[in-house]
C-alpha cells in the first residue's frame, strides 16, 4: 500500500462532499459510480453506471494531463430477466486503442489483435462499444459530468441527478439521488488498489432514496419506491510508459517484439481483479463485500467486509467468507461466472446466501476486456440472529478464461457438449424419451417402451462421440451469425446442439463407410455398438434434435427457410459423400497421361465443398435469419462461411501432410489410404509425366512404409503443391472477407469471426 497520499486526498477527518466529490487533478484514474432498485409500475428494476476519466498522456508543451473518458451503464429488468447493458467511450478511443496494441498492451493472441486493428484503423469501436454522442465535459469546480447524451452532476440541494439514455435499445433513467446516510471509507481507512494496481481513495454513500423514471424499449415509467448507493474512487498509479512510437517503428523487428513482451509482462504483473458485493438489507444496515486479486501472479490484493449499521457507524472486517455456490456460462463470450454465493463475516455475526436475479447479466465491452458480470442479487440469511433479506449489486471483473482463440474454442466446445447432453440426456426420463422419439401429442408411440434401453441403443452411441470433445465452431457459426447482424443471439442457444449433433452423426456414419477404427482420440461408434447401431443411431442425429430449431421469435416465413436451409445442408452433405465414398480411381489414367488436372481439381473441390462448406453456410444463413439480418447480410455471410469451410478442407489436406498439433492424426494417414487429396491434384497438374506416374504408381498402392510415404511427402513439397492449397486457401478467405465485410457493422462478433477465419489458416489440428 502507498505510504503517502496526494495532497488532494482526503485526510483522516470526514469525508467532505462538496470538495471529495470533485475531479482529482493529482489522480490518473477515477470514476463516479452509482448503483440502485427501484420498482416502478408494480416492475422491479436495478442499474448501475460508472463514469470514468483515465489519463492517457500530458501535453507536450503544458504537462497538462490529457483524458481518456468512458461510460458503462446497465438497466437490469428483474421480472423479465432481460439486460440492457449500454458501453460508451470517446473519440480518442480508436487511437488510443491502436496506440497499446502496437506497444505490446493488446490481447495476447496476434489474430484478435489484428481483427480489432482492422477496426480501429477505421476510427471505429467494435459494437456493443460506441462512441459518444456528443461532446465530454467534466467541470472542474463542481461535480457536473456530461459525456454525450449522459450526465451525473449535484444540484445545488444537494441532491445528485443521473440521466442516462440509449435510443438504440429504448431504454434509460432520470433519477435523483438524496443521501440518507454519510458516506464512509472502503478499504484500508478509504485506499484499495484500482484495476492497474493504482493506489484508490474509496469512499461511499450506502443507502440514497431514488425518485425519477425509468424507461424501457420506449416506454416511460414513474418510480414509486427506489433505494440508491453512490461511490466515488480516485487514485494514482505509476502510469503507462511514455512510448515514442516513431522511435519504436524505426526500431528492427526483434528489438520492437522484446520491449513489447517487457512491457507485457510488467503490465499483467500488476492487472487486478475483483469481486464485489453491495447489498442493502431490510434492518436498515449495509454490507460491502470487496475481495481484490492479483491472478496472473496470484496474490491477494486486498481483502475487506465493511459494514454500515442502520445508524450509519462503519466497521471493518477481514476475516470474511465470499464463496461460489454456483456457475453460469456465457454462450456469446463463453466465459463462465459465478451467479450465487455464501458470504459470512463471522465476527459481525452475518450469513447471507447470494443469488443473481437472473443469470445473464454479463456486460460485454472491450473496456474490461472483453466482459465482466455486474448485476442485481437477491440475499437472505441473518445478522447477529435476526433473519434478514435484501437486495443488492455484484460485480465480477478482470478475470480471463481463456487467453487466445485456441482457449476461446476450447470454451465453445465445452457449450456443445453442455447444451448436447441437456437434449440427449444419457439416462433420460419418460418425458424427455417422448420428446426425442415423437412428440408430446402422441404419448401412444411410448406404449411398451423401455426408456433404458432406448437411451443404451440409441442415444449413447452418438453421446459416445459428442463427449469426447471437439472445437463446436460450425455451432458458433451459427450463433455469431446471429449476433453479427445485430440480432441477440442468447435468445436462440437451444440452437447450439443441433450443428454438433449434425456432424457428429456424419462422422458415425463416415466411420462405418471408411472401416475407421479410431474417432476423436477412442474407438469409433461402431467398433462399440457395432455398425447396425451405429448407423442407426448415426443417422437418426441428423434430426433429432430438429424440435431445437422452433422459436416464437421467428416469424412463420422465416422458420420455414431455416429448416428449408438446414435440409439443404444435409442433402449437400450426403451428395459430397456418395462422390467421396466413390472416389476419383476412373479418372487418374487419363490425368497422369494428359497432365491436365483441371476437372480434377474441381471434383475434389466439389467434395470439400458439399460436405462442408455447404453445411457451415446453411448454418451461418440461418443464424442470421434468426437475427433479423437483410438478404444481403444473410447470403454475405452464407457465402463467406463456404469460404471458409472450403479453406478449412484445403487445410486440413495440408495438415495431413505437414503433421497435426499434438499428432492428433497420423502424419499423411491420406497418403497411406491412398487417398487422392488437393495437394496431390496439384502436384499432377505441375509434375513431368514420369513423376507423375510415379505417384499415382506409389500412392493407389496405399504404402504403409514410412521411408516411401516421407517420399511421397516429398515429392508434393517439392513440386510445391502443399505451399499452394495453403495459398489457394488464404485466397479463399480474404477475398470472401472483402465482400463481407462492408455488409456488416464493426463489432465483438465480427471482430471474432474475423480472427477466426485466420484461425482456421494458421491451425496445427
């Protein structure tokens, strides 16, 4: 902890409004937060907001400070459990961002990186980020603050007004704030540690009476009761390094890459994140939970439960339980939260179980990186005996799951399979059996039916494969999708299952076609329950979870296009595998004699692409139906997920040859089937007639020696025929990017599907 203050701080009287409340010129961050529950027209409402200014440099010429600022404001409907989460930066955002990214300060992995250049270059943030309306204003003699649209200021008696807008989503808040109790000290007697380990004055005000109106989806409402809590924090860190970037530009590569890695390491070496709880009980007391970590070294930074009796005297605990009781997963960030607690301060005699009102009140936002959950909670529990209940605000931020788009996968996997085993349940009951073999309108197909064995011949064959893992992303293909053309995703994520249940049953029966023996790292479906069944079963989860794709939110016209889309992909599917099965033998003779590979090229091409390209793009135009996406919008993305699909195969052509990550495969498993891939088309198409037959010679032979299949490896890298399917695949992607991207507006989602088609070019799997 700092063992000095700034002159500016507040000394160790009482904290005084009309001046604490005020900018802080000695501070390199600050912000002035709310939070509050009102009810209004019988509906119980919570927000929060949190204006924030953080020095982003000095002027050249006066070492004046200049001023980075940002808004994050949320308007949670408790009754409905919907969010309404609004993220705000200022114009210097595109700038400054670009400005850490180049200095080693971005996200550690280089596509993501690279995506969110590609944005900022054009001046924009990534939705749900934006830029303010208007201009920023922050008065330095009182406390007035107007950041485009938004303000939070202190009228003259005293009282605090909050305005909050965003015509975007139809909601905001016209609020007053009137102090009930004094505000109190956080932390060590009013110093925490702020998110880049800044030493924070923290004070608060633990219970404010709320009146005003809240407006949600364009519709006013008058406050009839409401109860408010307001902090402010300030402080001083060491800052950011002074960077000349010129000076770094003209710096060689290697040099540049280490004073970034320097910079990284320093910087994560100090990140902080937090849990906090705030809850107003009804005894008139309040607590606030502040639990403060170090997680990439790990160490604690600060641990602190302060307490506010209904007379207002603060006390300081630190012996405090803040345990998780219970998880949800996000199915737009994929990042898992914790959404209820056990939190007890046994020497103020406190046991309170913590629930979240709703689960989904994740705040998404490259401000935090690229999301923290804040929302209200309901406790209940006791203080000192006497049974007590209450309402509340947690916040959870600074923590990363996941690292780069291998952990990001990784996570969406984990989704998958979640959301298969809650559709295909291994054991299920009576209820869920009727529904996957007819439906609730024709119990009689259930007569004599022993669920048991239902599920052991049915249903454990495919769940013998879901569960052994894989990436889900032709399910995340559907879901950006949605999120890409501005439509809520959240509000279709029974979908998730039915991609992977798609291609999981295509791999069952692929497995029996091609007498495969191994499937994700174990036996395959049919060496377990034998080739009847798995067919059986392999077959039926093309369509059993078809009831997944039936929503209310989709109008009738719409639903029927996506299950004509979804048909669409399966008919393509087994069209690319009847030719795949058949093989391209007939053709070979003529080839190697001509030399001309052309119509060959477009025959394996066409197998690459009906049995995947063509599903990801029937998945991808049916997310963005889903979310209310134009024509253009639906087939741009349609069309650059074929793209990617068709590069995805190209890739895993020259995988097979070059060696998978892990030896996930064996290293040219194609060549010892004699397979006929890209590479091997190519290297027809630019070889002398005697190496070609040659090749043709060695590879219909299925070779199963190591020495002649490194040769044969050889010989395709010789000619240059690997290097150019992975050419010919970047081809595909960018130029399909190109056409995409003015169709859809900058945002998380596109930013990540942007990453992710370098993804696909730049995997080891």
């Amino acid at each position: 902890m700092v063992t000095s203050a700034p002159s500016d701080w507040p000394g160790d009287g009482p904290i005084d409004l009309q001046t604490h409340d005020l900018p802080h010129a000695s501070s390199t961050t600050e912000w002035w937060y709310q939070n509050g529950h009102v009810v209004a027209d019988g509906r119980r409402f919570s927000f929060f907001a949190a204006f924030f200014r953080q020095v982003k440099g000095y002027d050249p010429e006066t070492r004046d400070p200049l001023y980075a600022h940002s808004l994050t404001w949320a308007l949670m409907d408790a009754d409905s459990g919907t969010n309404y989460f609004v993220p705000r930066v200022d114009e210097t955002a595109p700038q400054e961002g670009l400005k850490r990214i180049r200095r080693g300060l971005g996200g550690k992995d280089h596509k993501l990186n690279r995506a969110l250049c590609e944005i900022l270059e054009r001046g924009n943030v990534p939705y749900p980020d934006r830029l303010f309306e208007g201009r920023v204003f922050v008065h330095q003699r009182k406390l007035d603050l107007q950041y485009g649209p938004d303000r939070f200021r202190k009228l003259e008696d005293g009282r605090y007004l909050l305005q909050l807008q965003d015509r975007r989503q139809g909601v905001g808040l016209e609020l007053t704030f009137e102090l009930l109790k004094k505000p109190v000290r956080h932390g060590d007697d009013g110093v925490v540690r702020g998110s880049d380990d800044e030493a924070m004055f923290y004070y608060f005000v633990p219970r404010c009476r709320l009146e005003g109106s809240v407006t949600v989806r364009g519709v006013t409402h008058a406050i009839s009761e409401g109860q408010g809590w307001y902090d402010h924090e300030f402080g001083r860190g060491e800052g950011e390094e002074e960077v000349d970037d010129a000076a770094e530009a003209a710096l060689d590569e290697a040099t540049r890459k280490s004073r970034q890695a320097e910079r990284r390491a320093k910087h994560e070496k100090r990140q902080v994140a937090w849990d906090w709880l705030s809850v107003q009980l009804d005894d008139g007391s309040e607590l606030c939970v502040y639990d403060e970590l170090y997680p990439n070294v790990p160490a604690v930074a600060g641990r602190w439960a302060i307490v506010i009796a209904p007379d207002g005297e603060r006390r300081v605990f630190k012996d405090i339980r803040f345990e998780v009781r219970r998880m949800w997963r996000s199915t737009q960030t994929f990042f898992e939260y914790p959404v209820g607690w056990s939190v007890a301060v046994p020497e103020a005699g406190i046991e309170l179980q913590v629930e979240a009102a709703f689960d989904d009140q994740e705040f998404i936002t490259l401000i935090s990186k690229p999301s923290f959950w804040e929302g209200r909670i309901e406790a209940q529990g006791s203080v000192g005996g006497r049974a007590v209940t209450g309402v509340g605000i947690v916040e959870r931020s600074g923590y990363a799951p996941y690292e780069d788009l291998e952990g990001f996968f990784e996570e969406v996997g984990k989704v998958v399979r979640e959301s298969v085993e809650r559709v295909l349940p291994m054991k299920p009951d009576y209820a869920q059996a009727q529904l996957l073999i007819a439906s609730r309108e024709r119990e009689q197909y259930m007569r004599g039916v022993d669920v048991d064995q239902y599920a052991r011949t049915h249903l454990h064959p495919i769940r013998e494969i879901v569960d052994r893992g894989g990436k889900g992303w032709r399910s995340y293909a559907a879901i950006t999708c949605c999120d890409i053309v501005g439509g809520n995703s959240r509000q279709f994520v029974r979908w998730i299952a039915l991609p992977e249940l798609m291609h999981v049953g295509s791999l069952i029966v692929d497995d029996v076609q091609d007498k495969s023996v191994t499937r994700r790292g174990g036996k395959t479906a049919h060496l377990i329950y034998g080739e009847p069944q798995a067919i059986n079963s392999g077959t039926a989860a093309y369509f059993i979870g078809i009831h997944l794709l039936n929503s209310e939110l989709v109008s009738d016209a719409d639903q029927i296009r996506i299950y004509e889309l979804y048909f669409e992909a399966l008919r393509a599917g087994h069209a690319g595998q009847a030719i795949d099965i058949d093989g391209f033998e007939y053709m070979m003779d003529e080839v190697v004699e001509s030399g001309d590979a052309s119509t060959l090229e477009d025959r394996v091409l066409a197998v690459h692409r009906l049995k995947t390209a063509a599903p990801a793009g029937c998945l991808a135009r049916m997310g963005a139906i889903a979310g209310g996406g134009n024509e253009a919008q639906i087939e741009g993305l349609g069309q650059f997920f074929e793209d990617l699909g068709l590069a995805f195969q190209i890739i895993d052509d020259v995988l097979n040859l070059r060696g998978f990550k892990g030896d996930l495969k064996a290293k040219a498993e194609d060549v010892m089937q004699g397979k006929v891939t890209l590479p091997v088309v190519k290297a027809l198409g630019t070889l002398p007639k005697d190496d070609r037959a040659w090749l043709w010679k060695t590879l219909s032979s299925k070779p199963q020696d190591p020495a002649v299949v490194a040769q044969v490896v050889d010989k395709l890298e010789s000619c240059n025929s690997i290097e150019a399917c992975a050419q010919q695949a970047r081809g595909l992607v960018e130029e399909g990017w190109g056409k995409l991207e003015p169709l859809v507006e900058d945002s998380l989602a596109k930013m990540l599907l942007r990453a992710f088609g370098w993804y696909v070019l730049e995997r080891h799997y």
